[in-house]
C-alpha cells in the first residue's frame, strides 16, 4: 500500500466524526427551531395603538367658599326681642333679621328731641329781641329828624312874623330853643342807631349770645340723630341676599356690642379656592379652562374658567391661590366642601396612543412589546421588545413614537413575568382590539 494514501486507525475515526458532524449539524438546528416553534405560547392581552388627541392634565384639589360672608352684631345693649330666621333660611337685602329692645332708646329720643325745641325757642326769642332794638332805634331816629325839621321851619316862621311885627322877640327865642332841644334829641338818635348798626354786624353781647344758642341748637340735633341711628341699629338686617349659615342667639338673649348674633353667607354664586404649587403657576392663569367635581356630590361635575390668580403666596403656604366662581342657584355647593379641580396642562392632537399598561423598563430605557406574526409558530404571534419615546400621558394612556410603531401596531397590555424578547405568544379572549379613547380627566 502507499504510504501516501494510507491512515492510522485514530485519524480515521476522527474523519469519520467530522463527517457525520458535518451531516447532522444542520438537522440539529432546525431541531432546535422546531423545539422553539413548539414551546407552549404565554397568554397575552394586547390593545391596538391608534393616532388620535391626548390631553395631559394636573389634578388639585380646592376648596368653597361664599362669595360674601358676614357675622353680624349688635352696636347697642339690650334684650333680644325677636329673632326671626333659622339656619338655611334664604333672605334678602335689608330684611330684618334680629329685634333689640329699643324702649330706653326712644325715651332718649324724646328726651333729645325736647332739648332740642328748648334751644330753638331760646334762639328765636334771642334774635326777635336783638332785631327788635335795631328796629327801634331806626324809627328813633326818624322820629327825630321830623321833629328837628319841624321846630327849624317854626324858627323861621316866627323870625318872618317878627319882622313884620306880629309876634314878639320872646316867640323867637322860644322857636329857637325848641329847634336846638330837636337837634341835640336828633343827634343822640342818630348815635343810638349807630350804635344798634354797629352791634348787630360786629358781634355785640346779643350777637354773642344768638351765636352760643345756635351751638346748643346744633348740638341738640347731634343728640337726636345719636338717639335716632340706635334706635335703626335695633334691628339687625341682612346686608345681602343670601342664606343663614349661622344663629347664635335666642329671644330673651343679652346682647352686646361686637357679639355675634347671625352669620349670613351669599351662595350664589360661590368661590371655589385653589392653591396653584409655583412649579404649576406656568400652567394657570384668569381664563385657563377647568373641570370641577365634588366627592359628596356624585354625578355632578362642573365646567368653568378661572376668574383671577394671586400674584402673591398665600399666607403660610407656598401656594398661589387661583379663584373660579361657580354659578349655584339651588345651594347644591356649600361652603366648605373639598372639590377635584383638573386643568389641561398640555394637549397633543394626531399623537399615537396605547395603554399605559403597555409600557415596560429595558436595558435600552423605555419599550413596548409589539405582536410580530410567526408564520412557523403555532400561535398568535411572537412579542417584539421595541423600544419607544414617551410623550404627554394620562392615568390610563401615553403618547408614543419611534421605529415600527404607527396606527394599527398591536401592543402588548397584559402578560406574564417570564415573556421576553421573541417569546411565543396567544392573544387571550379578552384582549381588546384598540386603545381605549383618551379620558378627560386623570
């Protein structure tokens, strides 16, 4: 034999072998394939992402108030009377709503009201008297005029008659004595009602004297309206529509000034209140939209804007308070109540949306798995790790993009612990067939 051609024994087993490795190799993978294929599916829900409008939205909580709330007292002394409304009643502006006794009250009325034409009297008889010595000093001293001109027109008679021889020298001395006592009577008249002028425009004793008494007049008009307001002030009234929220006194009560008697509170509309976090604040100014819902009030939800926002914390807090008014007219809100107050912080219109339920944490970050049909698998389909960039979300849904992912794609919502990257899978029988439209609320 050649030795060319020829073998050991040990490299002929060892051709032998790798030849048959190289035979069976190719069976052994698709064995293994096969063993893959036939592994049994793990059951799956999945939800179909569709395009559509997210709207992500910040949940805070506030609480109403009454638009006006007053506690109303009394500012006099005195017995209650009457008191004549009870908690939840509805009343109207200036209706009486507490009676203080006022009988001390009008005694004192009467009695100002007394002081009150004394001074007046006083004062009429002080001015008649200082009008009636001015009035008499004027006719005084025309009087005097007329009796000085009087006795000069008699001088000059009797001179004329004297001449001609018809009276004596004596009747003329007597003319001219006459004339000269009218003159000095007209001169001392003349200063009389000087003086009487003079009295009245300068402040004379009289004139002092109508000035004090006209002070007394006035003080005496001061009295009676002081006596006049308590006795208004008797009587406690609603000082605007609105409902009793509060009574704390009864007929036969003391009150006294600064205690509260009542508490009127206007409900309609009413205030809701709500502390705005300042890393909020970007998100909510006068106008922004907003739902309101109250937990004692099932099956009631509001819709409104917001009225105002504080430019200032409120005290004690790191919160800015945003105020909404909400119309009430059948009083269904009280003051008091805790409300959910959502605002749209930010809204995506055209955004692919699946469950929240759908996302999972891998190594790569954030990921879905989506279905992959398999023709060689007897199941459903195999569960693809495709990693994704979130968006806005909700408490139920998320905004999603990235490679593969569109309108249509099924995602995985519920399954196991074990699934993994290319694991077979079977739809279950309550698997949906697309994402649940986004909510309005979180």
């Amino acid at each position: 034999m050649d030795k060319r051609t020829s073998c050991t024994p040990a490299a002929a087993r060892m051709l032998a072998i790798l030849v048959a490795w190289s035979v069976l190799l190719p069976f052994a993978g698709c064995a293994k394939k096969q063993a893959q294929n036939d592994a049994q599916p793990l059951s799956v829900t999945v939800a179909v992402a569709r395009r559509g409008a997210i709207s992500e939205r910040l949940a805070l909580t506030g609480v109403v108030a009454a638009k006006q709330q007053a506690n109303l007292s009394s500012v006099i002394t005195g017995t209650i009377l009457a008191v004549d409304v009870n908690v939840g009643d509805r009343v109207s502006a200036g209706q009486q709503l507490v009676r203080i006794d006022d009988s001390t009250l009008r005694a004192q009325l009467l009695q100002s009201e007394g002081s009150l034409n004394s001074a007046q009297a006083r004062l009429a008889q002080i001015r008649s008297g200082d009008t009636g010595t001015a009035v008499s000093a004027t006719a005084n001293l025309s009087s005097a005029r007329v009796a000085y001109q009087t006795a000069l027109a008699n001088v000059r008679r009797n001179q004329q008659l004297f001449a001609q021889g018809y009276v004596s020298q004596a009747a003329v001395d007597q003319a001219n004595e006459a004339a000269a006592a009218a003159e000095a009577q007209l001169r001392s008249a003349e200063v009389t009602a000087q003086n009487a002028t003079v009295s009245g425009s300068a402040g004379s004793a009289a004139q002092s004297e109508i000035r004090s008494q006209q002070a007394a007049v006035v003080e005496a008009q001061g009295a009676v309206q002081v006596a006049r307001a308590q006795i208004a002030q008797a009587v406690v009234v609603a000082p605007f529509d609105g409902v009793v929220t509060q009574r704390s006194v009864d007929p036969g009560s003391f009150a006294v000034p600064g205690t509260a008697l009542v508490q009127v509170s206007a409900l309609d509309p009413v205030y809701v209140n709500i502390g705005i976090p300042e890393e909020d604040l970007p998100y909510i100014h006068p106008g922004t939209a907003v739902d309101l819902s109250i937990g004692s009030l099932p099956g009631h939800s509001w819709h409104a804007q917001v009225s105002a926002v504080n430019s200032a914390t409120t005290q004690g807090t790191l919160s800015y308070l945003a105020r909404v008014v909400l119309p009430n007219p059948e009083l269904d809100l009280k003051a008091g109540m805790v409300a959910d107050v959502r605002f749209v912080k930010a809204q995506q219109t055209g955004a692919i949306i699946v469950p929240r339920a759908a996302l999972v944490q891998s190594d790569n970050g954030t990921a879905v798995y989506v279905l992959e049909k398999s023709p060689e698998c007897k199941c459903d389909g195999k569960a693809k790790l495709t990693s994704v960039v979130t968006g806005l979300e909700t408490d139920t849904e998320m905004e999603i993009s990235g490679e593969g992912i569109a309108p249509g794609v099924k995602v995985i919502v519920l399954r196991p612990d074990t699934l993994k990257d290319g694991s077979p899978v079977s739809i279950s029988s309550g698997s949906g067939t697309t994402a649940s439209p986004a909510r309005a609320s979180t």
